[in-house]
C-alpha cells in the first residue's frame, strides 16, 4: 500500500492520538494544558496558537471519536463517522510546503483551533486508508491487557500487536514458557 509522507505523519499522529487513552486504560496521557501542548510540539502539529482548557476539552472529544473510526465494524460505519469529523473541522485543503518537508496537503483551514486541525488531517488520513478499501487496517492491539490502536501497514495485513518487541514478544515468550512447564510438567 503505498502511502504519502504527509498522510503517514497524520496516520502516526491519530494512532498516537487515540493512544493517549488506550481502550480500557484508566490513565489519560492528555491530563492537562501542557500534555496537549507536549503532544503538538513532539507531533509537530504547525500553525497552532496558545492551547487552553477548551482545546483540551473538544481535543479529547476528537480523541474519542477517532477511537470509534477504529472501532467501527465496516467501512460505511467508518466513513460515516470520519465525514462527520472531517466536515466539522471546516476542511480548507491548501498545498504547502514548509519546515524542511516538500509540497503536501494541509487540509485544515489557517487559524483552525487544534482539534479541527488533527480533525481535519488525520481524518484525511484515515479517509484514504477506507477509500483503498483498506478499513480492516485499523486495528487495536490483540494483547489481552493492551487495547492500543495501530495502523497495520504490514504487507500481508498479518499485524496482531500494537508493538511485536513489548506486547508481541511478551505473549510468544508468555506462551513459549507455558509450553515449557507444561512439557516438564
């Protein structure tokens, strides 16, 4: 599947993005002002102002509706719930190339708060991933205790784990070590 730089930046920003509340988890990374204003800067989201208490608000309300893009059970239901963000956010698509990286779409319209912005590019993003035809890509982590979204970009869409070297390796050795007792048992 070939993807463009621009839409992978927006795919790795709303996985991190719904990560920051895991399905299941009690913890929420976006906790404050300044967690949101650390997810901007580590993120580079560019063309945004000072953050407030109301942009974390409608930031986390993005959040939750993205998590239900990965949650959706077929692409009507998926596309349904992107054109909604998508069309909420105001959409202006501008082509632009700026900070080092070459021309590419910025969907969002200039001075756009911060949860239009992520509305409006990582829904795109998550647009042209249904668009290929290619929904069952979305996809949350099959550890038991994870529940973290992730984008299977793998070839044979085979990806089970949000990360094969902590959830993925923890379950093989998990299952390796119960083969073990079980054998000697």
């Amino acid at each position: 599947m070939l993807i463009p730089h621009d839409t992978r930046i927006a795919l790795d920003t709303v996985v991190d993005l719904v990560n920051t509340a895991p399905e299941g988890a009690e913890a929420d990374e976006l906790k404050d002002v300044s967690s949101l204003s650390e997810f901007v800067r580590s993120h580079n989201v560019s063309d945004v102002g000072d953050l407030s208490e109301a942009d974390l608000a409608t930031v986390r309300d993005v959040r939750g509706r993205f998590a239900e893009v990965f949650a959706a059970p077929d692409p009507r239901t998926a596309a349904e719930l992107i054109n909604q963000l998508v069309a909420g956010a105001g959409t202006t698509p501008q082509l632009t190339n700026h900070d080092g990286y070459d021309w590419h779409v910025h969907y969002f319209a200039p001075g756009a708060s911060v949860a239009d912005h992520l509305a409006a590019d990582c829904g795109m993003a998550l647009a042209f991933i249904v668009v290929a035809g290619e929904q069952e890509r979305l996809r949350r982590c099959e550890a038991p205790d994870c529940g973290r979204a992730f984008v299977d970009l793998s070839r044979n869409r085979s990806r089970r784990y949000c990360d094969s070297r902590t959830c993925g390796n923890r379950l093989h050795v998990a299952a390796y070590r119960a083969r073990r007792r079980e054998a000697a048992g």
